[in-house]
C-alpha cells in the first residue's frame, strides 16, 4: 500500500504539465535528462527471463526511471477506417501511469522505409515502400491526422510528451532523395495539426544510424540535405545512435564526435536517442568489455546537452527463434542493400551481432557489464 501512494504522489508530480508553447523545447516533459530501455521483441523468453525482466524494470524504476517507451501499431487502433478501438490503448497508457511512467509514444506512419498504415487505407498487407504510396496525399494525411484526434487527448492526459510518427525515412530517402519534399509536406501537416490539439505535444521524426555514417564506403561524414530537411520539419531532433567497431583507445573520441555532430543538427531543438545499442559479440572488435565501455562513455558524453531521452536498444538478447524470424523480415531490404547483396555472408555477421544488442543474457538472464552503466546513469553514485 505504501509503495502504490509513493508511485500515485510521483505520478502526480510527474505528470503536472509546465506552462510552455514551445514544443521544440518538450515543454510536456520536467526538465532534466532520461535514461530507460526497450525491453525486447523476442517471441520466445523463457519463463526465468521473463521474471528476470520484471525484476530488472523494477531495479530500473526505483533507480528512477520516469520514461518507457510505448509502442502501438496504427491498425492495432484503426483496424477499419473510422473505428476506433481505444480501451487497450489507454489501458495501457493507464499501466504506465501507474508505475510511475511517462510514454514515449511511438505510433509511425512510416517505419524504416515500410508504410505503417491499416489496410483499409493500403490495400495490401504487403510491405510497401515511399516509391508505392505518396504520404503527401490529401487522404493519407486525412486519415493519419483523424487518428492524431483519437490519440493525442489520451496521450497528454496520461502523462505522454511525444509522438514519434516516422521511423528512419532516410534508409529510403539516401537512394531517392527526390522523395524528400513528400514525407515533409506529410510531416508539416502532422505536425500542424497535432498542435492544433495540443500545442505543447512534440511531433518526432526519426534518423537512422545512417544519419552520420556511410556503410559503403564505412567513414563517418556529414548529414545529407535530406537528413536536416527531417530535422527541420521535427519539433524535436530525433536519431539512433550505436557504436562502431574501432579500438578501445578510439571509442571515447568517436563517440563524442557523433554525439556532438547530431546536437549541431538538431539546430537548438532538444534531442531524443530513440535507439541507444553495442553488440557484445558477433563480430571481431565486439565484446562485453567493448559494450560497457560504449554506454560509459555514451553517457558521460551526453551528460549537460541537450540530449533529453535515451533509451537503449535494448535490455535483453535476441533468442535464436527472433534472429530467424526477424533475418527472414529482413532479408528483401538487406537484398536491396549493395553490401549485403554482394557479400550475402555479412547478413549472418548482422543477425549474429543483432543477437547480442541486450545488456541482459537472453539465455541466462544474468546481467552484463553494460547493465551497471545504464543503472549508474539513471542514479549517479
């Protein structure tokens, strides 16, 4: 009983908005910076994982976690067009609440370079890509931002922030960046209209890792034009962020660099690192020591920015069962891929180093080293 007053009178606290209107600012969320996780995808944890995780979102919560990211599908709330189905939603929403949470709300009409979108409205339960739909449509905004009257009441009143409606469009929009101009009218329009709702509920657009790295030709550089047109059509500067196979020694420095050259783009918005991940393992250069020295140093860097959000990707392993599930969803975009697609072999070194992103052990349910940086950057010794 004690410990459901203390979470209500947190809760309370937490959840009483400032007076702001600058949604650039995340004026929804107390200031300060927050650390938290994605508990996972896999289909198959056993049941002393599954305690595990408990236990350990627990040690992450009276550490002082007050953000959880929140995940929802389109059609998991519009299955037909105009119906709505809303109590899971805000059940959920409700269960965050209740431990002391505040959502970051992922809802994306565009993930990766998929369109995330009911059927109703895309014909196909096929994967279809920005060259298939054009998301600058009158009707596609329509009924995105119908969706955006539903949704954004619940969020605010739940203690939600952001709404994160595009997931690293540039994945497609680096090989067709005459693409660009639609999936920022799409996001000007949202964004507008979201404000229209609630002024002070910030809209994000999510990069890639490809934001500051080039795979091909595997050197850091510059953000393309279609990198800070995203940015620019944000609230919020929104970016993944995961480590680079280079010595120990050079960990710190390449760290830092990237960290600094996301804060320069984001123009003086606030920054969110929706996707904060190290391997341990699967490919030479990678190790346990090699993870935790990454989140040390991650979060030493970020630290006194204006990085407001991390949350790292994530806190269990993959099981071999998701690695073969996920490499099969994969495989048609990894194909499109030149250096996948000519070296075929690198798709098995990408799922081996992906079954090691956790800083828990998915068949043991032991932490590893990087757990404790992650706990320490929540409460500081």
């Amino acid at each position: 009983m004690v410990r459901a007053v203390l979470l209500f009178a947190i809760a309370s606290m937490m959840f009483a908005p400032p007076a702001s209107a600058d949604a650039s600012k995340l004026p929804l969320l107390p200031d300060g910076q927050y650390q938290t996780f994605e508990t996972g995808f896999n289909i198959d944890n056993p049941r002393f994982v599954r305690n595990a995780i408990r236990r350990y979102q627990d040690d992450a919560t009276e550490a002082g976690m007050r953000v959880k990211p929140f995940e929802i599908g389109w059609s998991e709330i519009e299955p037909l067009e105009g119906r709505y189905q809303l109590d899971e939603f805000e059940d959920r929403l409700a269960s965050y609440r209740d431990q002391g949470w505040r959502p970051l709300v992922f809802l994306r009409a565009i993930d990766s370079d998929d369109i995330t979108v009911p059927r109703y409205l895309k014909g196909t339960d096929e994967p279809m890509s920005l060259t298939d739909v054009d998301v600058s449509s009158p009707r596609f905004i329509e009924r995105y931002n119908a969706l955006m009257d539903e949704v954004v009441p619940l969020v605010r009143q739940y203690g939600g922030f952001a709404i994160m409606i595009v997931n690293e469009a540039d994945n497609f929009l680096t090989p067709y960046p005459e693409l660009t101009e639609q999936v920022t009218q799409f996001v000007d329009a949202v964004r507008d209209h979201v404000h229209g709702i609630d002024p002070d509920m910030a809209v994000g657009v999510a990069l890639s890792n490809g934001f500051d790295y080039d795979d091909d030709l595997d050197l850091i550089r510059d953000p393309l034009p279609h990198h800070l047109a995203l940015i620019e059509a944000s609230d919020i500067a929104v970016f993944n962020f995961y480590c680079r196979r280079v010595p120990l020694a050079d960990q710190s420095a390449s760290v830092r660099q990237r960290i600094d050259a996301r804060i320069r783009a984001a123009n003086g918005k606030d920054v969110i690192f929706q996707e904060v991940g190290c391997p341990s393992g699967g490919a030479d250069g990678f190790s346990l020591e090699h993870q935790r020295q990454f989140f040390a140093q991650y979060f030493q860097a970020v630290s006194d920015t204006s990085v407001r959000v991390s949350v790292v990707f994530q806190l269990v392993d993959w099981t071999q069962a998701t690695i073969d599930f996920y490499g099969n969803a994969l495989q048609p975009l990894m194909d499109a891929e030149p250096a996948f697609r000519d070296n075929p072999e690198l798709i098995f070194v990408y799922l081996n180093q992906l079954s090691t992103i956790g800083i828990v052990d998915a068949t043991t349910g032991e932490p590893k080293p990087a757990w404790f940086e992650f706990l320490n950057a929540i409460e500081p010794e």
